[in-house]
C-alpha cells in the first residue's frame, strides 16, 4: 500500500467520523450518557444522605473493621451507579435510535475507573496491586474496545503438551489471575467472617472458636474447588486425587494430620479456649492466644509464643488454671523469730493481705476463700508461717500479688517491732578444761 492510499484511507476515515460525530445519533446518545450519569449521581447522592455509615467516619468499637470497609466503598457509589445506570442507557439507545456504541465505550470507561478505584482503596498487598494494575485494568481496556476475543482466542494458540494435558498461554494467565483474587477475595472473607462470629456474645468462647475455624476450612475448601473448576480439571478426577492423598498423609503426613484431627477434638469436647493459662508438661506456661487447626500459641509474660502442636493436648499432660474457675490460691512463706508475739503476727498479715485490691476478701466470699496465716512449722532458727489467699487470674504478668504482698508484710512487721530471724547456732562447751 503507497502513501497516496494511506492518506486516502486516514481521510476516508476522517469524514466517516465527522458524520458520525454531527449526526443525529451521536447528539442522542451524547444526550443520554449525560442524562445516565446524572442520574447516578442523584442515587450516589441518595445513598450517601440516608446511610451515615457511608458519609461519618467510623467510631471505634464493635466491627470497627467491618464499619471501617463499608465506609470506604463510599468512592465506589458513583461509578458502580453510573454502571448500571449506562448499561440500561444502551438497551435502550439500541431500541430507540439502534445505536448504542458511544455509550458502550463510556460504559467501559466507567469499568475501568471502578476497577481503578477499589484498587487504589482495597488491595494492600503489593503484588496483587501491581497485577491488577497490569493485567485486570488492561483486560478491562480491551474489552472496552471489543478486542479481548481476538486477543484470548491469539494467547490460546500459544500452548504447551506435558503427557496428555495440553496448557496454552491463555489458560496460564486466567489461572494466575482468578487464583489470585480467590485467594485475595478468600483472606479478606475469612478474616471478616471470622469476626462476625466471634463477635457473637450470646456464644461462649469455645463455641464461637469452633464455627470460626469450620468456617476458615469450608470456606478454603470452596476455593479449591473453585480454582480447580478455573483451571479446568474434572471434579471426578478427585476420587483418584482422594486416594492419592489418604496413601501420602498414611506415611509422609501423618504428625500433619494428627494435629489436625487433634485440633478438631479440642474445638469440639472445648477442653481449652482462648484465654485459658495452662501450664504444659514440661513446665513451659502461658496464655492461649490463637487456637489454629495444626497448632496452638501459648503467649508467655515475658513476650515470647510458644506453638505447641495440637496433639500434645490429647496425648500429654497438662494444667489449665483458668477454664472452669478464674479463682486461684496462692501462699507466702516466711520465718518470724521465736519470740514473736503469734496472735497480734496473724491478725496484722490476714488485715495486711485484705488490704490490696486484687486478693479476695471480706463477708461476700466465704471463710475458706479469705485470706489466712497459720503456723506451717518450727525451724531452726525460727517459726514457719504460711499465709494463704484467693486472687481472680494468675499472679504473675500485670498481676504481681505476691510480690506485693511481701513488701506489704515486711514493712508491717517493721512497723510493729516484729523480727525475721536469721542463721543461730548455740556452743556449748561440755569440758572446758
């Protein structure tokens, strides 16, 4: 093709466009894209005046998240309106003057700037911004234009043969990208599903604990099949996929699978729950933070988290301080000289020990939960005394009683003259020639 004919053609092309774009038709639709997104904008306006959770900013508090979320779709009112309000424009631009291209184009338009937009708003994870960036807002583009048919059915004569099963450039990239987004669309419905249940007070913990972890596996569960059903395998490939996988987790995952069954009882039978201070077999102590389905975080006080494995809950031993009764009893032990006087000693300790604000005490509990002294022994060098007392939790951490209680007591027996012995021995001389 010559120059001559290549201005030919541009000039052709360049008239058909100025007629198009003086015609009648061009005017109508031009109308009626501005009448769509004026209409939008009423119903965007609508929206944003009776639900004040889209115009206020969200206080702290329950669902804050979840509040904090529906807030931010405020910028995505406008666009999805004017979506919808441009796709029923077109039916009837169609039906009236058969021409619907102009709104078409603005309704793609429209596309890409709420693609743009929840992106920009939504998508913290880097990679998956950038893919969707690169890949989602172009694909949005040629759909726009109308080439995404040419251009899927072009990467699908790209393909690969590995043994029977034959992948093309096409069926790679929508694996990647709907992988993604399930995976994506996946964490964001589990993190947000998994609130709303455990926010759900007229469940106990461990009941909420349970339906938030069959959740978090059904849900995981759908997703797989989801993305198998993207990537084209026959479900009832799974059968030959099941046995497969019972033979792999008979031998190569059988701890995997142990604590994941274990994880399972534990939730079910509710023997430990979040919050419960258990004290494990080898002496290791601390919180329950998180029940997962392989393992559980125990929190220590001095901030480290421990993981240990669900199994060891059901095949070892251990102590829960905390699951059925928040009370816990706790003793002092000390030495008072042999001269001490023990009647005023034991009315001074049990008023000293009823004095702080975390040990129980006083007429509402009764006599056995209230704080006590008695004699625990005779020493050496001097009188063992054994204070006992009741506190709601445990002390240690942000509950430091008995550290309290000691200096409480020392500086009590000062006040009132009263000695801690120390080391005697006593020489006698039987020949003291």
């Amino acid at each position: 093709m010559s120059i001559r004919d290549l201005e030919s053609y541009a000039s052709q092309i360049g008239l058909s466009f100025f007629d198009w774009a003086t015609s009648p038709e061009f005017y109508s639709q031009c109308g009626m894209i501005i009448l769509a997104v004026t209409i939008a904008y009423m119903i965007t306006a609508l929206f944003k005046k009776y639900i004040p959770i889209l115009n206020n900013d969200p206080k702290p508090g329950a669902l804050y998240s979840i509040r904090k979320t529906i807030h931010q779709t405020d910028d995505l009112l406008f666009p999805l309106f004017s979506i919808l309000s441009l796709a029923i424009t077109v039916e009837l631009s169609a039906l009236v003057i058969q021409q619907s291209g102009l709104i078409r184009l603005t309704q793609g338009l429209a596309v890409i700037i709420l693609l743009y937009i929840f992106i920009a708003h939504f998508i913290k994870k880097q990679i998956i911004k950038k893919l969707l960036k690169w890949i989602g807002i172009p694909v949005a583009i040629l759909q726009v234009f109308g080439w995404l048919d040419d251009v899927t059915m072009f990467l699908d004569t790209i393909d690969m043969e590995i043994g029977n099963i034959n992948i093309s450039l096409y069926d790679l990239a929508r694996v990647i990208v709907f992988g993604s987004f399930l995976f994506w669309l996946g964490r964001i419905s589990n993190n947000v599903g998994q609130q709303l249940i455990r926010n759900q007070s007229d469940l106990d913990v461990g009941t909420r604990e349970v339906f938030a972890k069959l959740f978090e596996v059904a849900l995981f569960v759908v997703i797989f099949l989801l993305l198998l059903q993207v990537m084209g395998i026959n479900l009832t490939a799974l059968a030959v996929f099941g046995g497969a996988l019972g033979v792999g987790l008979g031998f190569g995952l059988q701890a995997i699978a142990s604590n994941f069954i274990s994880g399972i009882i534990i939730l079910l039978d509710r023997s430990i729950t979040v919050g419960d201070y258990i004290e494990l077999e080898d002496g290791r102590t601390g919180i329950i933070r998180e029940l997962k389905m392989r393992s559980t975080t125990l929190e220590t006080f001095d901030g480290k988290d421990i993981m240990v494995p669900n199994e060891r809950f059901i095949t070892t031993n251990f102590i829960n301080w905390t699951h059925k009764n928040k009370k816990q009893r706790y003793s002092i032990n000390f030495q008072v000289a042999y001269k001490t006087d023990l009647h005023k000693l034991f009315e001074i300790l049990r008023e000293v020990v009823a004095s702080h604000p975390k040990v129980l005490s006083g007429s509402d509990y009764p006599i056995e939960e209230r704080p006590d002294a008695e004699i625990a022994g005779f020493g050496d060098s001097g009188i063992d005394i054994l204070v006992e007392f009741w506190m709601e939790g445990i002390d240690d951490g942000k509950n430091r009683v008995g550290a309290d209680l000691l200096l409480m007591i020392w500086g009590a027996l000062k006040e009132n003259d009263m000695e801690f012995p120390f080391p005697q021995r006593e020489v006698k001389i039987l020949n003291p020639q």
